[in-house]
C-alpha cells in the first residue's frame, strides 16, 4: 500500500503535509468517483440535495470543532489552532436558518453515516488527540481551496441571493489570502513533533477521514434515489425562503399558482448550461471532500 511504502523509506523524514497528499491519492480516486459525485459531474443537482449536504456538513463540524476546542492546549494540536480563520459551525447555523427556516435543528437529517463521521471524530478528539490534525487538514484546507469558486458559481446555479444568504459556509472571512494561510498551516502541521509510529497512524486517519466522507455522499446518494424511486423529488418541511417570496408575502396574500412557480424554482435548480454544470460539480467536489487537497 502506498501508506505502508512511505513510512518504510526514507521519505518519512519529509514533511507530513506531503505526506498526507501522497498517502490519499488512492482514496481521493475513490471519492471521485462516488455515484453521488459522478451526478454532481452530471449537473443533476438540485437545492433540496445542496440542503442535505449543509445538513451532514454541520454535524460534522459540531462535533469537529467540539474536538478542536477541548484540545486547543494541547501540544499536537496546539500549533494548527486557528478558530477566527477556519471554524464553520457558526457558518453553516447562519445557512442553515436561511435554508430550512427558523425550525431548522428540528428539521435538519443526520443519516447514519454522518452519524458514524461525527462518532469517529469524538473517539479520536477524546482518546487520541494527536490524530485530530488529520480530520482538520483534510477538511478545512480543502474547504478553503474551493470555498470562493463554488460561492460564485452556485449564486448562479442554483440562483441563490447575490448577498450571500445560504452560501456563508464557503466564506472565509478571517482569510485575506487563502493561498498564503494554506502556507502557514502547513508550516505549522510540519512541526509537529510526531515519531515514526504516530506520523503513521496519522496518514491512516486522514485515509480514514477521506473514506467517511465517501460514505456520507453514499448515504446521501441513497436517500434521493430512494425519494426518486417512490415517484417524488427529494422533499424537505421547510422551503427555502427568497427575499422576492418575502416581499410577496409583505404585499399581500399570493395565488396558488404564483407559489407554486415560486416553489418550483428553487426546487428544481439546476445549472442553466452543461459548462456551468460542469464548473459547478468540480468545485462541489473540491470543497464537499477536500479535493482541494492536492492544490495545496
């Protein structure tokens, strides 16, 4: 295996964020080609799908940053700390109120493998710490990489407000320079002081991290084929709330028929032409499972 390779030669002395690019090449591969992904390539993506996705993503980084915050002190993770720059849970709060309504911790699903993804992150944030740089890297960096491409592009695939509500997740506010941050990270997971033994299981857990997010889009990719199966879109409680539907309701009571196209519109987004289609699935994909990875 290519982990296994790595730490019998002499390469181990390099740095472990090269390291990590290496050791997940293969299971980067795998992500890639998840059904769920391969639809994003396809522009088959709609807001209810986009929904599931900022769901499973705020579980996952509750529980992340939960981790983080218990051992920011601690030497193996002390270094990598940068709250103010990357944590997204207040973020995705922000997007998921504006997605969902004002109900949505009620609202939003946790399937069983973000479940396990979240379980996973406590275990190693609670009972080995040092191994919580891999989830973080893994996540954040990859975020960050594709974080503005994908904010623009779904503004307009999936006609989201030009002012940002709903796409708070992938804004970096406390990043001037994203390309100069990913440097000084990485600068800083180098010096960590790991023995042989340690640098390893870290490369596995960063494998890890890359197999639950495949899971995650599984399950996902499971529940709309599902919903397509009975005959019916993928459908949520609460829709999305749009300032002209607001503005709508401010006005009056609206017709039935005037709902509706207001329903179907962001019910059914997809990307207008096959290049937005396709610029918006990669980028989906670099930031959804950290492809941005192998940018950095």
């Amino acid at each position: 295996a290519p982990t296994s390779f790595l730490l019998l030669s002499p390469s181990m002395s390099r740095d472990l964020s090269e390291l990590m690019k290496e050791a997940t090449k293969e299971v980067h591969e795998q992500a890639e080609n998840t059904l769920f992904m391969k639809n994003f390539q396809k522009g088959q993506v709609s807001l209810h799908e986009f929904k599931l996705v900022a769901a499973s993503l705020y579980f996952i980084y509750s529980a992340l940053e939960e981790e983080i915050e218990r051992n920011k002190d601690n030497p193996v993770y002390a270094p990598v700390y940068f709250p103010a720059e990357l944590h997204r849970k207040a973020a995705l709060e922000k997007d998921l109120e504006y997605l969902y309504g004002s109900n949505w911790r009620e609202e939003i699903p946790c399937p069983e493998a973000t479940q396990k993804y979240v379980e996973r992150l406590h275990y190693v944030g609670k009972n080995h710490p040092e191994l919580l740089v891999a989830h973080a890297y893994t996540r954040y960096l990859g975020d960050l990489s594709g974080g503005q491409v994908l904010k623009k592009i779904a503004q307009k695939a999936l006609q989201l407000p030009s002012t940002g509500e709903g796409l708070a997740f992938f804004t970096f506010d406390g990043v001037s320079n994203a390309t100069k941050f990913k440097q000084l990270y990485r600068s800083r997971m180098n010096v960590l002081e790991m023995d042989l033994a340690t640098k390893k299981r870290v490369l596995e857990e960063a494998k890890k991290a890359f197999l639950l997010n495949i899971q995650v889009f599984e399950a996902l990719q499971e529940l709309v084929s599902k919903c397509q199966e009975n005959g019916r879109p993928v459908q949520l409680k609460t829709e999305l709330r749009t300032r002209n539907a607001n503005k709508s309701y401010e006005h009056g009571p609206v017709s039935g028929k005037e709902r509706e196209r207001t329903n179907t519109r962001h019910t059914e987004m997809l990307p207008i032409t096959p290049l937005v289609r396709w610029i918006l699935a990669l980028s989906f994909l670099a930031t959804t499972v950290a492809v941005g990875l192998f940018a950095m």
